[in-house]
C-alpha cells in the first residue's frame, strides 16, 4: 500500500516578471499584479508511523502556517529564492521551505483558481 495525505493553505501576493516579458509588448505580466494562490501539499509513505499517519496534521499545518505567513500579502519577488516569482519557481520554493522539515514530502501544487492555472513540483527517487 502507498498512503498520501495532503492539506492546503491560500495566500494573496503580488508579484510581476518584468524584463522577461517587457520584450512581449504591454504583456500584462510585466506590471506588478496580485493573485490568490492555493497551495497543496502532498505527503507519501509505504507505511504509517506507530501513531497511525503519515505525519500529525498539526504538526504539518503549523509548518504551512509558517510558510503561509513568509509569503502572505507580500511583493514576491523582493523574497529571497524568488526574484523571478513564476508558478513554477513559486512551486519550487515552497517544495524547499517544507522538504527540511517534511519527511516523505512527495508533491507541492501552487493554483491560481480564478485564471485556472495549476504547476506541480515533485520528488525525484
């Protein structure tokens, strides 16, 4: 058998990608703008502990309130890690804020419902 569990924060943030898209015309992307963005993250084991779960969901949901609070109402790009704050680099940053703390750490998605847009980034081995 193979367990997953997974919770999910939101966070509202801003963020433009500026230079790489200037090149594009009045491509909307290059003026800061905010979104909502709902992140999931993914647990996997072959086995529970001997408390019965992957990881206690307190536990888990303090360190996403952590990572919540690191990016919540802030400009992006002006964090460390994400002067080019794209889904996917976004996805990749917050893989990094859970994996030292996270063991078996599987999957983070990072959406932007309202435009349907969805990255996800994955364990490798």
């Amino acid at each position: 058998m193979v367990y997953e569990q997974s919770l999910q924060f939101s966070f509202e943030a801003a963020h433009e990608l500026g230079a790489a898209v200037r090149g594009e015309g009045d491509h909307p992307y290059a003026r800061i703008h905010g979104h909502s963005f709902v992140v999931t993250v993914t647990l996997r084991a072959g086995a529970l502990t001997s408390a019965g779960w992957i990881m206690d969901f307190a536990e888990l949901r303090r360190i996403s309130e952590r990572v919540r609070d690191l990016l919540d109402h802030r400009l992006l790009n002006l964090i460390a890690g994400l002067e080019r704050p794209t889904l996917e680099n976004l996805a990749a940053w917050i893989f990094k804020a859970f994996a030292a703390e996270v063991e078996g750490l599987w999957r983070v998605e990072v959406a932007r419902p309202t435009l349907n847009e969805r990255v996800a980034c994955y364990a490798t081995g």
